[in-house]
C-alpha cells in the first residue's frame, strides 16, 4: 500500500481524534479506477467513531424515565 495513503489515514484518524471522537474501526481499500484511464490507484477509507455526548438534562447515561419521551417506537 503506498505510504502517502496510510499518511492520509493516521491524519484523517488524527482529525477525528482532536475533535473528541473515538476511533472504533478503520479500512483503507487501494484500487485501480475502473472509470479512469490514469494509472494512478484510487483510495476509499472507512472509518467507524464514537463520540459521547450529554443529554440536555445534564445526564449522559441515556437512561430515560420514559414519561416525557414522545418516541412512538420506544417501547414503554
């Protein structure tokens, strides 16, 4: 795999990781375009993140006491 690839990738991961996120999973997949007649190889990157935040009450345990949630697919 071409190392200004995987340069990319630590600093896509970087980014995310200055901004809070937690980085969980990552694929890198190298190919040649098939839609492009250049010889130079094409890069997609998946990167899967988490991030925690607070609910507006203050408590980010999401634990909900269900009364004021008006959610019709939550069970009750």
């Amino acid at each position: 795999m071409d190392r200004e690839m995987l340069a990319d990738q630590r600093r896509l991961v970087e980014l995310l990781e200055n901004e809070g996120w937690d980085v969980t999973d990552l694929e890198l997949s190298a190919y040649d375009s098939p839609w492009a007649d250049e010889d130079d190889p094409e890069a997609t990157v998946t990167i899967t993140a988490r991030k925690p935040y607070e609910s507006e009450d203050g408590d980010d345990d999401g634990d909900r006491d269900g009364e004021d949630d008006e959610n019709p697919f939550r069970l009750k």
